[in-house]
C-alpha cells in the first residue's frame, strides 16, 4: 500500500506575527523539529508545500520533494490541493502542518499502520475524543479534498464524514500547536 505525506509549511503566520517555523525550539527552527519527526523508509513520497525558501532548502536537505506556493494567500486548502495533486496515486495522504515540535515519530507511524489495516477509514491522531493532526485521508476522499477553499482545511471534510473518522490517542502535549508568541514561550520554558 503506498502512502504518501504532505507537509503544509506555506501559511504567512498571522497569528504569531512572523513566520512562527523558522523561529528556534532547543536550537531547531519549528520546521526542522517536524522533518525529523517523518519515519524514514514508510511513505512513498513526502512533499513539502512552502513559500519560503530557506524552507525549501531544508526540505532538499531532508530528500522530499517541495512545491514552491505562490499564492498562499489562496489559504491551506490551496496547499493541500497542491501537494495531495503530486501524490493523488497514493491510497491514502498523511497531512501533517509543522506547528507541533512535541509530536512523536512514534505516532505518525502509529497512524500509518493503524490506516494500513483500515484503509478506507480517516484517522487522526487525537485526545479525550478531540481531533488533531496529523491526518491520514484515504484516496475516496481526495476528490472531496480538492473541492475546498479558502482557509477549510481537511476538517471540513471530516464533518462531512464524520462516521469514517477514527482517533488514535496520543499525549494532548503532541498535539499542542505554536500559534502564537506566547505559546512558544510558554513551551520552551516547559521543554
């Protein structure tokens, strides 16, 4: 079964002021803790979709394929569209954003095997009942996908399919996200 994952690092980061995944965790930007969570050797293409491009050197340092996005003002789902067009062969895309420097290898392998067994399922990694990401979609849902706009993302989907989502449990702090300066300080003093 082939697999994919795209990784979305192409938001301008309203929230945060600057671009949130280049600033420093433990003397690794965000983005470079998300690349080193991807386990080696599960997926079969791993495509970052970014505006930035000392982004995408990282990302060719790291070996996956990057799409250059110039228009990020068309919002996440034209990066999801983008990167799930390189990979629409797949049986299922692992979406993953790089706001999450807690999230553990460990996981998204969890998430990939549990979807190896149950391919037609949408699976999440998840707490106490509550969705996160990442997120793996099956290909029935990729025509789905590729209808959003703006900034909808996967979750729009997701309720509209709500009876094929599957949570897998994780620590609530891998789902944790820096959306905000205060939540990176908070966490670097926690870490």
């Amino acid at each position: 079964m082939d697999i994919g994952c795209v990784i979305l690092a192409a938001g301008n980061s309203q929230r945060f002021g600057d671009n949130k995944l280049l600033q420093p965790l433990q003397g690794k930007s965000l983005v470079q803790h998300a690349f080193e969570k991807v386990p080696q050797g599960v997926f079969a293409g791993v495509t970052v979709v970014t505006q930035y491009p000392p982004i995408m050197a990282l990302a060719t340092d790291f070996g996956f394929s990057v799409l250059y996005n110039d228009q990020p003002e068309l919002g996440i789902s034209h990066s999801l569209q983008m990167g799930l067009t390189t990979l629409r062969h797949c049986n299922g895309i692992l979406f993953m954003v790089c706001d999450q420097p807690l999230l553990r290898t460990e996981t998204l392998q969890q998430l990939v095997d549990w979807f190896v067994g149950h391919p037609h399922f949408i699976v999440a990694a998840g707490h106490d009942g509550v969705r996160g990401n990442p997120c793996i979609f099956p290909a029935e849902y990729f025509s789905s996908l590729m209808t959003l706009s703006g900034d909808q993302g996967g979750a729009q989907v997701i309720r509209q399919h709500s009876d094929a989502l599957r949570l897998i449990e994780v620590d609530p702090r891998e789902l944790f996200d820096v959306d905000h300066p205060e939540a990176l300080a908070s966490l670097r003093e926690t870490v």
